[in-house]
C-alpha cells in the first residue's frame, strides 16, 4: 500500500506504512546532474572521476493517481527551471516498484534522496571487505580488482599504489550490487548496470547516484530481516544445490605437473585426508612474469605439462577425487583459439575496428564479446568440449571484472554500461554451457566477479584474492565480511582461498595463517586451498606433518557435517537463507548489527574463528539461547564470554535445541 | 511455435512440430454434450452416473489469426447447427494454452479430443494405483475414498461391495489430477476441479471430458520426458524440502495411551532401532465402531488416554524423537471445537441453513468451510495452538476427499466444482498454519488427498489406505505404482503405510509382508509403519524380535543413505525431479514405459521390491550401464536379471558411475 502525507511543506511517501521518501523544497528528492567522467584503468584497477559541470535540484511537485486494469499507480512529478523529471510508483507482487522518466538534457546523472533515520544500519551492496554495516560512508559500485591491502593507511596498500597502481579502498570490489538491505526492514533493487555511488554517510537520508537511469527501483518491506533477505532472491534468482561431491572432503590447490600432483595428493591420502578434488589451474599450461606464476590462457590441456592427464582423470575420479581446472573470459593473444576466435569474429574490438588487447601484466589477451550470441555459444562449447570433455568435474571461473569502457561490442551498447554486467554474463556462460551438457549435478564452478544476475547465474563465489595475511580489510577477517555482505544482497554461496593469495612485497603465509583460515573453512559450504601467486613464499597444506594433520582434522569435521550442510544449500536454493548468516538474522537486535567477526552457519552452528596472529582466545557474544561448545561440549547462555581457542578448537557452538543437536553433541 | 496444416479436409495443429490437435467433420475436435448427473456418496465412496440428453459435434471450423501487443493469437472456431464454440491459442513462456468459449445452451458437457498415436504411453492423472501407463482405460477424475480391494474381479472388493459399497475401482483414487505426460514427450494440463474423464482408450485421440469448462488447457513439449516432468511442477508449484529430522530414523506408529507408547519405543530402543519419531494418530483420542478402532475428531489433546504426554513430549525431542499426531479437516460434533466453530458459523450448510453432518461411519462430524477466510484463519490457529502449541512436530493430514456435492458453502460455489479442489484448500492450511508459525524446517505434514494444488502446498503424500496384503491393485505393488503415477504428475515426494492399513473381511498383515514393506519403505524419502484399522489382527514391528531386527536394519539402511536421500529432496524442491522415479526418466525406451515393479531412487539407484508373497528372487531389467548390487556388491551389466531376493537383502543397484558411489560401496 502507497499512501502519501504532506505537511509543513514536506511531502513523505510510505509503502506498507513504511515512510521512504520525503521531498522538501529545501532537501528534494530529485537532483540532476550533468558530470563528465575521466575513467582510467591500471590492469583491472579502475580511477574514475566525474567533473561535475551543473547541477538542478528539482523543488517543485505535482502529484497524481490513477488506477487502470486493477492497478494503481502513483506519479511524482518533480521540476525546477521549466525541466521536469517523474517518478511513477506502484505496487506489483508485493514489493514497490519505481518507474522513471528520462533525464532532461543536458543531465547525465540521477541523485535520488531515500529517507533515512540516524539509527538505520545498512547492508549489502554485493561483496564488501571492509565494511558489513555500510552506513557512514560512500559506496561508488564499479567491478574491479578488489586491490592490495585496501586500506590507504596500511604500508602494503601504500607500497601497491605506489609499485603497482593496485592498492585498491574500502570499497573496491569484484562484485558490487545495487541492492541494500535497511536495518528497517526493507531492500531497495535498482535495475542498472551503469557507475552508481550509494552514499548511506548522511544522517537523513541514502544518496543514491546512478550515472544510468535505472529500469526500475524496487523497494520491498518485510516483518523481519530474514524475510527482507529472502524477498531478494526471490526477486533477483536463487542460487542451485551444489554437486554432492563437495561436502565429502577438501578441494586441494596444486600446480606444477601430473607427477607433482599425484605425489601430493598421495602425500595428503596416505595422511587419510579426505580429498574431494584436486583444483589444478595450470591444466592449460603456465607462464612466468614478474608478478610471480601465471597461467597460459588457452583453454586446452597442455599435455607437456600433464602428461597422462587424461587417463589419471578418470581412475582418480573413481578414487572419488575430481580434477578441476580454471578458465577465464580471456583468451591469450596468438595462441589457438584466440586465432579461432579471431578468425571467427567473436573478440572485443578498438573503434578503429582491430581486436582489443588487455594487458594483464607483461602479455595481453582479447575479450570474448558475450554480447554476440555466436560468440557466447562458442565459448560454451570451448568449456563443453575441453574442460567437460576432458573430464574436468569443476573450474575457477576467474576474472570478469575487467572489461575496459572503451572497448566497442557487437550489441553497440556503451561498455560504460556493460562494464558492471560482465561478470553476470560470464556466469551464464558458465552456467548453461554446465546445463546444457546435462551435468548440473556434477560439475562445480565458482567466481570471484559478480553483479546482480549472479544470484541466478553463479553457483558458487569465493572471495577472491585475500593477502596472505591477518589484515581486515584483505586478510582472512575479511572473508567473513565479505560473506555476510554477499548474503545481505541474497547471494548465499561464499568460500575462499585457504591461506589466502596475494604474496608480495615481502608479504608470506604463515602457517598459522593457513590453520587458522582452514578452521574458517571448515564451517562455510566449501573447502578449497590455494598455493597463493608465489607458492614458494607460502606455508603450503603440505609443508609439515602438524599441518597436514590439521587440514585432516578440520576436512573431517567438514565432511561430518555433510548432512548440516547440504540442508543449508538447499534452504538456500528453496527458501533463500543464506548459508552463512549474520546473527541479526535470527536474533534481531540492534547489538548484532554490526558484528562482521563472528556468524551464523545456518540457524544451529554459531561460528568465532580466530582472527588475530598469536590469540589463542575470542571475545563472542552469543545471543539469547543456549549455546554448547562444538569441541568442548560445554554450555554457554547469552551473552558475552571470552572463548579459548587454541589450535584445532575454534569457538564454534550449536544451538542446544538445534534439529541437528545429536549430530552435532557426537561429534567427537 | 503453432502452426496449421489443412489436407483432405483434416486441420492438423502442431505446436513446436508436435502434431496435438486434429480436426476432420467425421471425427471433430470438439462435441458438446448436454447431461445430467446423479451423485450417489456412502462414507466417500461416490457413485456418479451421467445421462446424456443430447450430443453435438461441431463439425465446421473457422480458423483466424491475430497479433496484438507482440504476442500471435489463433482462433479456431467450430459451429453446428448455429451454435459456435471457440478456442483461442497461444504461446507463453514456452508453453500452448488454449483458452476456450464458454459452452453454448443447453450443453454442459465439453468433449475434446487431443491427437494421439496408437503406440503411444500416457502416464500422470494424479495418484493411480492400479494403472501406471493409463492407456486403454478411461479415467474419471474425482477424488474420493481409494476403495478396498480396487478391483471388481477380486473377492475382497465384491465382499467390500457387497457388505460397504466400499470396494472401489481401478480409477478410484484419493488423489486425481487433470494432468497426463504422453510418451510423444508433452503433458497436458486442464485448468479446472469440475468432474472430468479422461479416456485414453481410442486409438487415435484421447478424448478429455469436462463437466466445467477449464480456464485454459496447457500443453508442453520438451526435449525429453524428464523435462516434461520438470516443467509439470515448474507451472504448477514445486515442493519444499523436508525437515532434516525425517532421515535420522523411523517414524513408528503406535496407539494406546502414553505408557504404552513409551514401553514401545524403549523395546525398540534396547534393540538399537533409530526411531525419529512416534506417530501417535489417537493423541486426542479415540472412540470404537464396527470398523474398528477409529479416533475422536476435536483436535486437542486428550489427557486421559495420554496423561503426561505434555511433558514426555520435549523429554523425547531432547532424545531426538518427534512426537506426530493427527487431525483431519472435520470437526467431531457436539464436542469444543465443533461447538466453537457452530458459535463462530465457520460450517458447511445444507440448504436450508443447518449444519452439514457427515456420516463417517457411526458418528458424525461438521465440515470446516475452507471457502471462508474466518474458517480458515480459525483453523489455522487450531493448528497452531493445539497442535504445534503443544509439542507436535508432524501429523497425518488426513482426509479432504469427502466434500459432500450438495453442500451450501460461504463462497456460493456449486461443490460438485469445489469437491476435486479440497485437498489442495485443506493442504494449504496445514502449510501456512507451519510457515505463519516460523516451523517450516521443523515439522513435518502428510496427506493421502490431493489435487493440482498439492504440488505447491503438500509437503508429503503418503499412498492412503492400502490393503494389508500383496494384491495389485491395492496392496504393496500399489504404492509403487502410485508413487510413479505422482512422480508423472509433479508430485515428487510420497511414502505408504508399511505393511499397510487395512484389515477388513479376514485380511491378516503377515510378519513377510511388513518386512517387505519394511524393505521397499526404507528406499523413499520417508519410513513410517502403521497399526492399521484393527492393530490387533496384524503383525506389527514389535511381534517378534526377529521383526524388530528386521525393521532395525532396513532403518539403518534408511539412515545411512541420508545424503544421498537428502540431496534428491533438494532436487525435487529446485529441479522438480521426483524422488521415485520410473525408470524411462533416465532410460527413455519403449521397454521401460510400462515398468511399475521396479523404479529409480533418484538417478543412482534401481530398486526392484519383492512384490509377491513366499518369493525369494525378482526378475528386473536394468537399463544399458553397469549396476552394482547394493548388497552382494556383484556387478551387472544392462539386460534382464533373475536376482535371489532373501529377506532383508532386497534387489537394489547403484550405477557404478555415481557421485555416491563411495557411499552405497561402503554400505555394509
């Protein structure tokens, strides 16, 4: 229900009694703007800025109601100057729906005022690292590489910028999404793919900027956060049930060659490590720069490098360990499909008509034009024919987040405006070439880049490239940022890179890192290692006896926990519940709204890993319940309780009256 | 895509180059026919004839085209004698629906005939139990009383005839759905509850009659049958996953009071029995008739027969044993709930505004009007406090077949076109009564009743009442053929009665039939046992502790194959793959499209009961890939098989190629 109320000159909208906008002459809702972009790309970091020539604040208001066919809709129309620009609000399968009019010239940019109170809290806005509430600060939505350190007071985000242009910010994502979720219980959609800024710093209101007029913005209230969480998905897609294969141990990162990799691999067995698959991303070859290992981008298997691959795929398999491998939306300049792909007229191209070439750092590569429909069905068949064929179960979908803005595609829209829905292409790709070869159940893929349709699209995320390091903003505590935002935008499929993967500028991992982030790992959907760009530099799964031993004991636990898991991705996929879920969820109060260092596995398991170097202990507050101990078995009330945790013991507890408490108190 | 074809005076429709419709004036698409009903019902087993008064072909066709809005419309008209009938088709999400005229006067009778072939399969129409492929039969559709014995050559069902009326027919069913799959890889859907027959007996058209024009007729054609089959539940509504509960043991059903109950689960407990849950049917106890023990209909705890109940019933759930009850959409006169809903005028009526009163067989009760908001908001909140408010974590969701046609109702719709539509209203209370409760992973409902509106609203079908004993038609065979029929139908998720229920005119559960129930149960979403109508006649799982022995292993077996169970709920929930599948789903040949004796446990397993009493061995065709005996661990290659079948070693395979095939390998 819209209804309106005006007084002392303000005019407010509520929807289901919920006030959301509010108009005034001196705070209007509407403001154009006429700005012009500088846009400048360093290897997939982007530095945008926008000159602001004008700018009109729209005072005046004229509202008006009409109903046809059943339907009411509302009109706002707002003008300054003799230039008008309107809203129409209605009401469609019980969310708000906002209609706009096209901007008046010579306007460019839509500033759209939300009503907002002081006390509100927000989430979402796809993957952020370093902030899970957003409120106070702004948050320009642009898929790049999430940067080095992403802090500018840290020495590593400054020695990145300087070196490499590559320290990244607060805000730098993979995967933004122009979907927020108010500590008032509702969601806002806007259906754009153009450069946004959500700006939730001002005390009365959410600024949001769209440098594209959306399609519609949506805006959905509901009795509780849980509800407002799963009305996304149900907006915007649910992700599937995974390949049952994944729960039944660790997907272990390795490289180098068949025999390196059977030797590892029965390193960890003869330990009775449970190993679900072998991820192998140099199946396609390798190439070496100065940035450390890289892999050779052309999706066939090197047979110098693995030989017999083809043979080991299948008895491993058999095992029940799966082989996986790694693609992107790249192909490497003068090797063979790149020559088909040219020949075939699928790449990005410059104005001038030649193949557009990104530099990925000392060799470049052309972009697969997914706007093209033959292009899209021939990638399909390159993943169908040579990494289904080839036996692979699962890949890295990798990259997506790059697409340069000048770069001229086949559909002849702007790239400014496909920039942002590249990633959500690239995993369609993905997800029909998987379908439509029949193996849905089967085959895993998982991606670092995304955008609103990867809710539908995407069957796994992972949180992309962490340091190696303990850092919030880019070390293992912000996977878990990362993870409640991703579920506060209706995504609920996360994982990471155990041990993290950035390795430079002196940084190495440590293997107290790496035990600590398999404990975290231990209670997501998934478990899978990486070797980080300079393995070398790295503690590695298998660099001494004590640490095999760990990845033994927390894959056990995973697989253990098999039945639990599998219920939360289906709920995930039937209901839209998050697998991994800030507390607020479950227990709406104000003081979880903030918490970014603890979470909800599911309803019953409530999870604190140690994020600190050298802490052998947490600080958790547990809500309202009774909590007992996972490894410990002791009980815990609510409230706030200091938690040993050495290693191998993560604060990890379940609730008492939990469905799944007798699987959980057996665990030994 | 629709297309016409006109040839030797035949108008042939074909819809994405399937041939469905065909018209000549010797044998119309359409006939009109005027008749009148008699509608004779004795405790839900209906008697309904039809008189013809006149017929009409409508021999001429006039066929127009349009395009409006994007979207092409075809419009076939037929006339005779100058009255007109038309139908319009179109196309919408990658369906034909078909959209008719309403019927001129005096006709009520609306007869189309659909092209068909002479070797084709048809499959669906709800739950049939005696049938699986439905060709060569006409199918009235029409939900009533299943009928004892179902089949008028044998004894039990004239005894059951001749003592009850209660012996039943081949298409009686609790469960009847306007919906068929047809071997030519489409389904037809018919958007109506008005009494229909669908006669599938003529070789060149199946011929559907409908007592009320259906709002649209939906037809689909997919690649191959499981699509089809998927596309079912994707229009109609897909299931819900279950709660993670109902896989970590049996449901035992069992009466008598709370010491009673308790002493059996501690017997079945010594003896290391995994026990989920008690399924106690007389919690609001019970009252005697002829027919034997039957229960008392106001649904609130009886503290007489059940003292204490209230306090072992979280006792138990700490123990991990649900406590299940009953209720059924009847309320027992002259008790609470009926004297509440009379003050509240939430009952059926007959027309001359008394209360409707329901013969069920030495006692009476009042319909709860579910055509009325009041009534169902009452209801719900009978649920919700009586049941849930008391501890229950399931029940029996029973009846809803018995809507008498000449009752007055709130809504003032005829109930001869509301009769099919109750189960799906009375399914739908129980669903929203669990999720307005928050409860929905927590409790667990089933019905035997069903309609088109069970796909999206009935969590879990159980195959009703069948007879104690190994006859066809209605007794262990049938709950394999009812599951397939549903499985054909959209409703993935279904189970029976092990050993059955009931024991009438000398039937006597065998101690062979309830372990061979035991073994066909323990391969479906769901183990639940039951007394039947007179427990003191039957074996049950405790007679002897060779039983007990027996139903703790196939419970074991049960419980072991939790993930692999669990991960084709989810499916059914996401993908619409039933649960129990006929074999073609994944074998698409002519030889599997009459098998009802053996069927597919989700993709990996092949489940081949013995359905026959004092053998020892089956004979199973398994389809083109190797299989491995579930227990011997012997291989078998595609092709026909005698396997030796002892008790408790029933004849199951795994394909070798399994994701699971590591856990059915090490099954012990």
């Amino acid at each position: 229900m819209i209804s309106f109320s005006k007084q002392n000159g303000k005019l407010s909208v509520f929807y289901n009694q919920l006030k959301i906008l509010e108009h005034s002459e001196i705070c209007p809702l509407v403001t154009l703007k006429e700005g012009k972009e500088s846009v400048d790309m360093y290897r997939g970091n982007y530095f945008i800025e926008d000159e602001t020539l004008s700018t009109l604040s729209l005072g005046s208001y004229l509202l008006s109601e009409s109903y046809s066919e059943g339907r009411g809709v509302s009109t706002l129309t707002f003008s300054a100057q003799g230039l008008a620009f309107s809203i129409e609000l209605s009401e469609r399968e019980g969310r708000l729906h906002l209609c706009f009019s096209s901007l008046p010239k010579p306007y460019n940019r839509l500033v759209l005022r939300l009503f907002a109170t002081e006390d509100e809290y927000v989430w979402g806005c796809g993957e952020q690292f370093s902030h899970f509430n957003l409120r106070g600060k702004n948050f320009p939505l642009w898929t790049q590489e999430q940067g080095v350190g992403r802090n500018k007071q840290t020495e590593i985000t400054q020695i990145a910028d300087r070196l490499d242009r590559a320290g990244g910010d607060y805000h730098t994502t993979f995967y933004p999404q122009p979907t927020f979720v108010s500590s008032r219980r509702y969601f806002v959609h806007a259906d754009t793919y153009g450069y946004a800024n959500f700006d939730f710093s001002l005390p009365t209101c959410h600024q949001l900027e769209f440098w594209d007029v959306p399609a519609t913005l949506t805006l959905s209230v509901k009795p509780s956060l849980l509800e407002v969480v799963q009305d996304i998905s149900l907006l915007l897609g649910r992700q599937q049930i995974l390949p049952p294969w994944v729960y039944d141990g660790i997907i272990l990162g390795m490289q180098g060659g068949t025999s390196t990799c059977l030797k590892k691999l029965e390193v960890m067995q003869s330990s009775c490590v449970k190993v679900a698959g072998l991820w192998i991303q140099d199946w396609e070859g390798e190439r070496y720069t100065s940035f450390g290992k890289r892999l050779r981008w052309n999706w066939q298997w090197d047979d110098e490098l693995y030989p017999g691959l083809d043979t080991e795929i299948v008895r491993l398999k058999q095992q029940g360990v799966r082989v996986l491998g790694y693609i992107n939306p790249y192909v490497l300049a003068d090797h063979p499909l790149y020559e088909e792909a040219l020949r075939l007229d699928l790449l990005g191209k410059r104005c001038d008509g030649s193949v557009y070439l990104v530099d990925f750092g000392e060799f470049d590569a052309a972009i697969v034009d997914f706007t093209k429909a033959e292009a899209v069905a021939w990638y399909k068949r390159v993943i169908t024919d040579e990494l289904i064929g080839f036996g692979l179960c699962g890949w890295m979908a990798d990259f997506g987040e790059y697409l340069p803005t000048d770069v001229v595609l086949a559909n002849q829209r702007p790239a400014m405006l496909e920039h942002n829905a590249w990633p959500g292409y690239w995993a369609k790709v993905n997800k029909d070439a998987i379908q439509e070869s029949g193996k849905s159940d089967e085959i895993l893929f998982f991606m670092r880049a995304g955008s609103q349709q990867s809710l539908a699209s995407c069957q796994m995320m992972w949180a992309g490239d962490q340091n190696v390091d303990w850092s919030e903003d880019d070390g293992l505590p912000s996977v878990i940022t990362s993870a409640l935002s991703l579920a506060m935008s209706g995504m609920g499929l996360h994982h990471s890179d155990i041990g993290g993967y950035t390795t430079l500028y002196g940084m190495k991992r440590s293997k107290e890192l790496l035990i600590r982030w398999a404990e975290q790992a231990a209670f997501t959907a998934l478990m899978r290692t990486h070797e980080g760009n300079r393995p070398k530099d790295n503690w590695q799964f298998d660099s001494d006896q004590e640490t095999i031993a760990a990845i033994k004991r927390m894959t056990d636990i995973h697989v253990y926990l098999k039945p639990y898991l599998m219920h939360l991705v289906a709920q995930n996929a039937q209901q839209g519940r998050p697998v991994i879920r800030p507390l607020f969820l479950h227990y709406e109060q104000e003081r979880f709204f903030g918490v970014k260092d603890s979470y909800l596995l599911g309803r019953d398991l409530l999870v604190a890993p140690v994020l600190e170097e050298g802490s052998n202990s947490v600080v958790v507050t547990l809500p309202d319940d009774v909590w007992v101990h996972l490894f410990t078995k002791v009980e815990y009330q609510g409230g706030t309780h200091c938690i040993d945790a050495p290693l191998l013991c993560p604060a990890v507890f379940y609730r008492k009256e939990s469905d799944f408490a007798s699987l959980f108190a057996s665990l030994q």
